[in-house]
C-alpha cells in the first residue's frame, strides 16, 4: 500500500494513555506518514471537551469577563498528557501566548483552534514527526469559503517535502493570515483535504466506535456492522440521520475516489468500516445495507383535478414554499396530486401562510395536512435488482400494525422511504431490522 492519512478524533487524544494507544497504531504501519488529530475531547461521560472551554473562554473575554479559572483547566490538560507521557516539550511559553491573545480579543475562530494546534505539538514530539501548521496549507477566500484548489496545491507542494507529518486539524488561513476554522467535526474535513492533496491510498478515520451500524445500536440491540459501504448509500443513511460521517467530511475523498477506513482506537484489530465508489457488480441478495429513522416532518398534500395538464403547477407549487424559506425533502406525486414532505423545523410559523399562499394562487380541489410524521429509509444497492424487497419491508411492517402513511422510492433506486407515525418508529425501524437481517 502507498500513502495512508489518519485522523484521530478527540476520544482517541483525550489523555495520555490515549496518545500512547494512537502512537503504537500510527507506528505499526510506515504508510501512515500524514496524521490529523483532533483536540483532547472527554475522558468520561460528564467531563468537557477542551475546544468547549476554549468557547467558553472566548465568550468569557468578550463580556470583559475574567476566564483564568477556565484556562487553567485547560493548561491542566495539556500538562497532564504532556508528562503522562514523559516528553521533553514545553508548552507554557504557547499557553501563555493563547490566553494573551484571547484575552486581547482573538476571533472565536483562532480561541477554538488552539486546541488541535497544541494536540498536534504534542502528537508531533511523540512521533518524531515533522510538524505543519494547517494554517499554512489549508486556505479560505476573503469570504471565508474553502479555497479548495489554492489548497490542493499547496498542500501538493508542501507535504511532498515532509516525509512524516502531523497537521492539526479543524482549521486553515484566510488571505491576511487569520485563523478560519471548519463548522464542528472540521478535523475530518481536514483528514479528507489532505488525503486528497497527497493522492492517498486511504484515508483512515479513527474514533471510537467500530466503524458504522446497520441501525441505530439505541433502537436496535447489538445490530450488525456495516463491512462496506458506499457514498451514495451513506449519503442515504447520513441524511436520515444516522451516526455517520457527514457528507461534508468526506467530500474531498469522495471526489478523489480515495477509499475512507473507519477504525476504532480502542480495537484496532477490529475490520471497521470502508467507505468506497461504486463497488463490485450488484447482486441480488435480497439484503440491506442499513435502516434509519428520522421523527418531526409534515404532510402537505394537494389535490387538483387534471393538476398534469395544468402547464407550470409544479413550478408555481414549489415557488410558494421556496418564497417563505422553506426546503423540502420529498415529493411524492400522483396523477392529480402532489405532496411535499418537510421538516417541522421548516415550517414553525409559516404553515398557515404557505396554505392560505397555495390555496390563492393554485386553487387546489383539497389541500391537506398531516402531521406527527417520521420517515425511515431502508437502504441497499441491490434493493433495486432484487424482487420481493418492498414485499418484505411492507409484511414486517403490518406484523407490528404499523400504518404507512406515504411511500417513496427514489431515482437512484437503492432506498425505499415510507412515513410512518412518529410514536411508530422505534418499532418500525426494529421490525425492518429484523425482517432483513436477523431471519437471514
């Protein structure tokens, strides 16, 4: 294998103990020659991750408020690790250095990056690996969106010179040299960036979990793991909100065609998760790559008769919801219907004047609303290709007297979405489950 790029999230450098578990991975593979590691994130259940005291931090200075009690945890943290692990490092001068500058009024941005910068001293010194500033390599324009190609090439251009090296993740540089950081989770864009600017084979993503679950382990009791999957098919599920990466993360790989590892820190051995392009061929299994569920949505359904030959009432539909704000996630239609599936979060005080807007300006036969909805999406890429899978989805379903309430399979035929009662489903999501896998 050629080039591999691992990113650690903050579970896996929350503490000591932790890097010395991260340093034995990176050096167990000579291909890992580019790591991106988060900041220290919490070592038990009710401790705070460091990039939130730095928030707090920041918010503290900006009320002219005192944060010396705050940083001083901070401080605590780094000098923890830094003598669990017995090196010679000394971080006082930049400690100091970031709570001048907060204190002066840093940009929130610059307070929250301290946190993978310091990691990333830290990472560097216990690998012996050469340490790069991201901000140095990984650019904003001066509206603050991603320079994607000024970063391709300097990271290209760059990282060719460093044989070994740990880049902190999170955030980059706008034109005069201020800190920019990504939205929350921005050390995996990171990953993914330099994955791609270096042509990596892989590109590594450790956390702490053994990669993804066909269903959300809180619903479903010790659900099966995803071995392999595709960005069309995380996409599917990321979007009906499974634990999964978010498609911003893995954009700069997806793009690149570089495959994506999810490994676990606690269990290295263990296969995780590879996230990749088109596969193989599909065959028909009559399985399922996951299930998952999305509560909160409404129903608006329209009903006109002759609606198909109504030249532009599609347009005009869409031009009403688009002209109060409002997105929306499906479109089921018929003959002489058409209903729009949207978030509650969507319409929260604009349901009224959307109705009264398409009964106006459409003059609709009915208009109807439905609401207390969830969606679930059963995901796979032989689903399509495989007879008697909407058979068994809608059979499981009607053993548990589940009433389905819309139906949607979309263009690219590898999931089928049906709206279901919100109290429903749990249920439902465990029914499908086990209709799929557990009677295989």
């Amino acid at each position: 294998m050629g080039i591999i790029v691992a990113k650690f999230g903050g579970t896996s450098l929350s503490c000591a103990e932790q890097f010395c578990k991260v340093r034995d991975i990176i050096l167990s593979d000579t291909n890992r020659r580019y790591v991106i590691p988060s900041a220290p994130g919490k070592r038990y259940s009710d401790d705070t991750k460091i990039t939130d005291l730095l928030y707090l931090c920041h918010e503290r200075a900006g009320l002219s408020l005192a944060f010396d009690d705050i940083f001083d945890v901070i401080t605590g943290r780094y000098m923890d690790i830094v003598h669990g692990l017995n090196l010679d490092l000394d971080l006082e001068a930049e400690l100091n250095n970031i709570k001048t500058r907060i204190r002066e009024g840093a940009s929130a941005d610059y307070t929250a990056s301290r946190g993978e910068y310091l990691n990333g001293l830290i990472l560097a010194r216990l690998l012996g690996y050469d340490f790069l500033d991201a901000a140095d390599i990984i650019f904003f324009d001066d509206r603050g969106i991603f320079d994607s190609e000024g970063t391709n090439e300097a990271i290209s251009r760059r990282l060719w010179d460093h044989e070994r090296a740990v880049i902190p993740g999170f955030y980059g540089s706008m034109p005069d040299g201020e800190i920019k950081t990504f939205p929350r989770g921005g050390s995996d864009i990171t990953g993914a960036i330099i994955a791609r600017g270096v042509k990596a084979d892989v590109y590594e993503n450790w956390t702490d979990v053994s990669g993804f679950m066909m269903a959300d382990p809180k619903i479903v009791k010790n659900p099966k793991p995803i071995r392999k999957i595709t960005y069309r098919e995380l996409r599917e599920l990321a979007y009906m909100g499974a634990g999964v990466l978010h498609e911003d993360s893995i954009f700069p790989v997806k793009k690149a065609g570089i495959p994506v590892h999810i490994k676990n820190t606690n269990a290295p051995l263990e296969p995780g998760t590879i996230i990749v392009n088109e596969a193989e061929p599909v065959c028909c299994t009559g399985g399922i790559t996951g299930v998952a569920g999305k509560k909160g949505f409404t129903v608006i359904a329209v009903e006109k008769t002759l609606m198909h030959d109504e030249l532009g009432f599609g347009r005009r539909l869409l031009s009403i919801i688009e002209a109060n704000g409002i997105s929306f996630e499906h479109m089921p239609s018929g003959i002489d219907t058409i209903s729009l599936v949207i978030a509650d979060s969507q319409l929260d005080g604009k349901l009224e004047k959307v109705l009264d807007e398409i009964k106006d300006r459409l003059k609709p036969d009915s208009v109807e609303v439905y609401s207390n909805m969830a969606l679930i999406a059963t995901v796979g890429r032989g689903m399509a290709r495989t007879p008697g899978i909407a058979a068994k989805l809608f059979t499981a379903l009607g053993k548990e007297g589940i009433n389905v309430r819309m139906i949607d399979q979309g263009s690219s035929e590898i999931n089928i979405i049906v709206g279901i009662e919100n109290e429903d489903m749990e249920e439902a999501v465990r029914a499908i489950y086990k209709a799929f896998v557990d009677e295989q």
